[in-house]
C-alpha cells in the first residue's frame, strides 16, 4: 500500500509560481514511476508529467511543456510539480499517482497506468 498524500497554495495569479508537492508513505519513490495528472469537473483525468522509476527521463505534456517540472526527492519521499507562468486554463485539480507494479523505462501517461492517487489539491489561477 502507498499512501499520496499532496499540498501547495492553491490560489495564484496568471503569470504566477506554485509548486505542489506529494509525500509518499509505505513504499519508497526512488524505484516507481509517478505522474501527476489534473481533472476539470466532468472531464478526464489527464497527465501533466511524470518521471520514470528510472529517474533518467521525465515526460511533460504540450500544453505545460516549458512551464512545469516534474522532481522528486528520494530522501525526502516526496514528488515535486513546480509550474511557472501559470495560466487560468491550468486551473483544474491535481493529483499525484504511482505506479508499483512492474514497469518498463518508459513513460506512462495513462491514468489507469497508475496504482495510487493522492487525494487531489485544487488550484486556480486567477486572470
């Protein structure tokens, strides 16, 4: 069982910083790929970036690429989304995924890739 658990500001101005983080509880990060996706209300969950259990490459989507950075601190435990130049249509809540079973070096963008989810953090950005 992993335990995600996220946090970070959730308001913030077009233009804006804010960087999210996931602490994770009952297996250690440096060995599983995580993701983190966001969600409009009726919409699909999408993926936003993820990182490799390898640690060697990291995936950003189009629509962030240049913007946000997906990291992680293995000692610490804990996933990092740090996203820059914020936009109002990156307004959407936010959730930090895991994937334990066996995985490739590849990166997985599919929701249902993913074994564990966090409980989802809402940010707005604010025009």
């Amino acid at each position: 069982q992993v335990q995600l658990v996220e946090s970070g500001v959730g308001l913030v101005q077009a233009g804006g910083s804010l960087r999210l983080s996931c602490a994770a509880s009952g297996r250690t990060i440096s060995r599983i790929s995580m993701g983190w996706f966001r969600q409009l209300p009726g919409k699909e969950r999408n993926l936003v970036a993820a990182v490799r259990w390898t640690g060697a490459s990291t995936y950003c989507a189009d629509s962030v690429k240049g913007r946000f950075t997906i990291t992680r601190d293995n000692a610490k435990n804990t996933n990092f989304l740090q996203m820059n130049s914020l936009k109002p249509e990156d307004t959407a809540v936010y959730y930090c995924a895991a994937r334990t079973r066996f995985s490739y070096d590849r990166d997985y963008i599919s929701s249902g890739d993913y074994d564990y989810w966090g409980q989802g953090t809402q940010v707005t950005v604010a025009s």
